[in-house]
C-alpha cells in the first residue's frame, strides 16, 4: 500500500512552466511503475508520464518533448516537469503508482489542478 499526495498545480500562461511533485508514503524504488495521468473536463483520464523501476520513461505523443518524468527513490518522489506549457494541458493531474500487475497494485493521489490559460 502507497499513499501518494501531489502538489505544484496551478495557473499559468501559455508557454509557462509548471513542476509538479509526487510525495509517496513509501519508498519508490521498488514499485514497478509511477506515472502522471490528467483528465480535462469530459475526457477520459490519460497516461501523460511514466517511469519504471528501472529508468525507462514513455511519453503520450502530445508531451514528448515538453514533459519531463524522473523518480528521486532517495526522497521518495516522482516530479513532472511541464515546460512550453499549452491550454490544452489544462486538465487535473494525478500521481499513479502501480505494480507490474494493476489488479493486485495501482494507487492514485487526490489530483493537482494544472490551468494553462491567458
């Protein structure tokens, strides 16, 4: 069990940057999978990050570039770095940790609003 609690939401004009942080109750370096997912308002939640246990990252299409995942197991943290930030970023990001088997192992923080507008 994890309990994870993110922080650094909020708003921010277009081309801004953003860092959002994952607290996790436990240390990281063993769970398999920490990711970020968003949703926006009628959409489903997508995965926007994700970082395993061993360093390997992947990217939704629309952030490569722009988004940048990485894990401190020594702080028990997970941090997106959103730079060139656009409006259709907006959405409620949440912090996911999961283990190689969803079923048996998948946690979700509270959610960090992210508002990219002028």
């Amino acid at each position: 069990q994890v309990q994870l609690v993110e922080s650094g939401g909020g708003l921010v004009q277009p081309g801004g940057s953003l860092r959002l942080s994952c607290a996790a109750s436990r240390s990281v370096a063993s769970i398999y999978r920490m990711g970020w997912f968003r949703q926006a308002p009628g959409k489903q939640r997508e995965l926007v990050a994700a970082v395993t246990s061993d360093g390997s990252t992947n990217y939704a299409d629309s952030v490569k570039g722009r988004f940048t995942i990485f894990r401190d197991n020594a702080k028990n943290t997970v941090t997106l770095q959103m730079n060139s930030l656009k409006p259709e970023d907006t959405a409620v990001y949440f912090c996911n940790a999961r283990g190689p088997v969803a079923a048996l192992f998948n946690y979700w923080g509270q959610g960090t609003q992210v508002t990219v507008s002028s």
